[in-house]
C-alpha cells in the first residue's frame, strides 16, 4: 500500500492509529476527496534505505 512508505504518515499514539499529516487547506481537502486519484499527488517516499541507494 502507498501509504505505508509515505513520509506523511505518522503514528498518533493517543489514539493507536496512522492518519495522513499533509497539510491541506480546506479548498485542496475538499479538491482532493472529490477525485478519484489512482495514485495519491502528495506521496513522497519515507524510505530511507531507497534514497542512499539513489545516492550511490
């Protein structure tokens, strides 16, 4: 799943959960719950073993 290696997503202890932390103001909220993306726009690779890889 995308999201697992999205650097957005944060674990919120409190509440035992994951949830996207993009800040998104409420037009490009509402903009990006009414498409229907096959990939998300605002992914960004959290893994940090691929980036020294791309490094090398």
């Amino acid at each position: 799943m995308e999201c697992d290696d999205c650097v957005y997503n944060t674990y919120d202890d409190e509440n035992d959960v994951f949830y996207c932390s993009v800040n998104l103001d409420e037009d490009d909220m509402a903009r990006f719950m009414s498409r229907k993306y096959k990939y998300c726009p605002y992914f960004k690779n959290g893994d940090e073993y691929q980036v020294v890889k791309h490094q090398m």
